[in-house]
C-alpha cells in the first residue's frame, strides 16, 4: 500500500489533473471534497473523457476542453475502498470483479493508503514495493 498519496480536488479542473499525473507519473488519484473521499480520477478517465470528445483536435484545443471540465463530471463514484487490516487477496478479488485499477484505503473516514495494481503484482511476485525494477 501507497501512503504518500497525492489527492486532487473535486473542483479542480482536468487539465491540472493531466499535468500532476504526467509529472507525477501518477495513474490514480483519490478526489477528495470537504477533507472527504468521494471518488477516483484515473488516467484511463481522463483520456476517456478526452478522446470522446475531441479526438481529432489538436493539442491546444484538447488542453482548453480539459481546463474547463471538472473532475466531478468524470471520476468514478462512490469509490469503492478496502480497510486497512483487509487482506490483499480480497483488494485483488476487488479490483478484478470491478474491474478497476487502485482501491483507495480508508480508516474509518480517514485516507490513510492506496493500493494499485502494481502493488498486487509485487506482492505475488513476492518483491518489496522499493526494490522492484523500473
């Protein structure tokens, strides 16, 4: 589990979601309002949204459309999360059923981690998350 999660306001536009995931190499970000988690904002979201509505436009004008959509009108909601103490077989049995690619951790209403994919990966090929080759 990732606990230097970077979140992302629901009010904030997609174009600097776009920007703090390219920079961040980031493909998962918990949105949060009010302190709380409301949803996910994916990478696979953003260019969905992106394509769907202008595939053959260029760069500039896919940027402008991106500034004005808020996250609320794309991230994935509710969010589904795991505990803490739960065990990594049920965030894998999780995210495959539902077919998503990170389970926001939650204690109580806190953020506390998050979970990816490549976190389930190294875990069953049995390398610690800081030692796994880029």
């Amino acid at each position: 589990m990732q606990t230097k999660i970077v979140t992302v306001s629901v009010t904030e536009r997609l174009s600097t979601v776009e920007d703090i995931m390219t920079l961040g190499r980031v493909r998962h970000m918990p949105v949060v309002h009010g302190g709380k988690l409301v949803g996910v904002l994916s990478h696979r979201d953003l260019l969905r949204a992106s394509l769907s509505e202008l595939g053959s436009f260029g760069t500039e004008t896919r940027r402008a459309f991106l500034h004005v959509i808020e996250i609320d009108q794309v991230m994935a909601r509710p969010p589904i999360t795991i505990g803490p103490r739960a065990a990594i077989q049920l965030a894998a049995r999780l995210m495959a059923d539902h077919r998503i690619g990170c389970l926001p951790v939650v204690d109580g209403d806190e953020l506390v981690g998050l979970i990816t994919e490549t976190d389930i990966l190294h875990w069953v090929a049995g390398v610690a998350p800081d030692r796994a080759p880029e």
